[in-house]
C-alpha cells in the first residue's frame, strides 16, 4: 500500500508498527527518525527499519505515510520543523495517548488541522521501553481509536483505518474530548496510581524494608508504574483536566473506606468490594 513508511520515534510502540507493516507487505521500505541515533542503529540491526534519518526533513522526504510516535510532549515541536515540508499526497497519523493535546498542537502550527492528518491511538502496550521491546503482533486484537476532524479528507481517513486493520487492530473512531475522558479512566488514572503507591512506599522504604516483603499483588498492581517516567509525564500533562477530575473521585471513593474502617463498617465494605469485584469480572468476560 505504501512504498515508503516514515517511522518518527522508533521505541516500542514504532517499532511494532514498522514490524507489523513489514510482516503484513504494506509497505516498501521503513525509514527512521528519532534524537538518539544508537536506538535507531540498533533497529536497523534488528530489521525493524531499513534505514534512519536525524535530520526530519530528510526523514519524511518521499513518504507516503508518516507515523508520529514520540512522546505527546514533542509534538509541536515536530510538526514546526515539518511545516516548510508537510505534503498534501502523504497520510500523516499518531499514536499519541492523548489526542486533545494533539489536536491543539498541530492547530497552534499550521492554524488548522490538515486535511491528510488522522489522529490515532492504538490500544495497546507494555510498561517495557525501546525498539527491542516491540513485538510484530502487538496490535494483533487490540483497538485503534481514530480521532478525526470534520474536515478530514475521506479517501485519507478510509487509507488510514486499511492500515491499522491490515496490522491486526480493531478500529473505530469517537471525538477527540470522549477519546480523552475514556483513557483518564482506563490508563491515564492508572498509571498515576501505580507511580505513586511505589513513591509512597519508596519513602518508607529504609525504616521499614517494605518492599522486601512485597509479593505478588504489589507486582501486579504496580507493573506499569516501570513505563517510561518521561512518556507518562507529558501524557498527564497533556490531559491534566481530566485527570484530576477523576482524581477528586478517588479521592472520596478513599475517603469513603476511610470512614467504614473507622467506624467498623464491614457491610460498607464488603459491599464496596463486592460491586468492584463484580464489576471487573463483567470486564474480564467482555474480552473473552
């Protein structure tokens, strides 16, 4: 479908899209970009790209597909540097885990969003880091949110979602403040747990050997607090709004067990705890 796919951000998450792309014949050659040249030397060892660029201009120069993956953090500064050089002929996607931050980006450069510009989120990942943590079957069964614009070209909007269900994805589409509300939720809030239960216990850590002593619940619950610092920094500040109304939810919701501990009130919270388990095992089925 695509002689030639600009990779901008080779990690984990890119790195499966080349390989997905490569695997499933949708594209000729797989060209990099990213700040850090030993990753990209190392991807081409890897095969995961053909060849990589440092300079951006050069990179996207001849694609038809371009592929932003870098942190949502770096996204202004990239489509500035591609302004001069943005081709009405190339598709341009994401795979940001924010797309209001996005949206805002690419409008604050080019004053509007580009007609050939879809914006994308694959749901799917691992708290693991790097080209060499990409898989050819991430995406295999898992959703891509597509995000666009009421101006967004047809024909590109179609070639997009043949892309992201040629690598294996499901594939729908939802406004850009839904998609940001839902991944609060589901990821965003999450992660921020996650981070701080291991702050918490990381500071109490040398009087009391907490984490000699952790077994398997605090494994599981705090898996993904090993995701990129940086990643997760500029994801939560790029959908802080949503994120902290969600966190005046926890809050009470802790409030709330709070008070039942006090007060000794186990019916509260059997019941509090019986609602949630049955919640989660309605979710679990649902991805049966």
């Amino acid at each position: 479908m695509f002689e030639r796919i600009c990779i901008v951000g080779v990690g984990m998450i890119g790195g499966s899209v080349a390989r997905a792309a490569r695997a499933k014949q949708w594209c000729g050659s797989i060209t990099g970009f990213g700040r850090h040249e030993a990753g990209l030397k190392r991807a081409v060892e890897l095969g995961v790209i053909d060849d990589y660029q440092l300079d951006l201009g050069e990179a996207v120069k001849g694609a038809d597909l371009v592929v932003f993956c870098s942190p949502v953090g770096t996204f202004e500064d990239l489509f500035r540097q591609l302004q001069a050089d943005w081709s009405p002929n190339t598709l341009y996607t994401d795979v940001g885990s924010t797309k209001g931050s996005v949206v805002a980006a690419i409008r604050k450069v080019f004053g509007r969003i580009p007609e050939n510009f879809v914006p994308a989120h694959p749901i799917a990942g691992s708290e693991n880091n790097g080209v060499e943590a990409s898989r050819v079957d991430l995406l295999h069964q898992r959703r891509v949110i597509l995000t666009p614009d009421e101006d967004t070209d047809a024909t590109m909007l179609k070639t997009c979602q043949s892309f992201w269900e040629a690598l294996g994805a499901e594939v729908c589409c939802m406004s850009v403040d839904h998609h940001d509300t839902v991944l609060a939720a589901t990821s965003h809030l999450p992660h921020v747990l996650a981070f701080a239960l291991v702050e918490l216990l990381r500071s109490k850590e040398d009087e009391q050997e907490l984490f000699k002593y952790a077994a398997g619940g605090f494994k599981d619950f705090t898996r993904i607090a090993s995701s990129s610092p940086t990643m997760w920094a500029d994801i939560c500040m790029a959908n802080a709004d949503k994120i902290i109304s969600l966190l005046d939810d926890y809050k009470q919701s802790m409030d709330d067990i709070g008070r039942c501990l006090q007060t000794q009130d186990r019916d509260s919270l059997l019941s509090f705890f019986e609602d949630a388990n049955d919640a989660r095992r309605q979710y679990l089925e649902q991805l049966k």
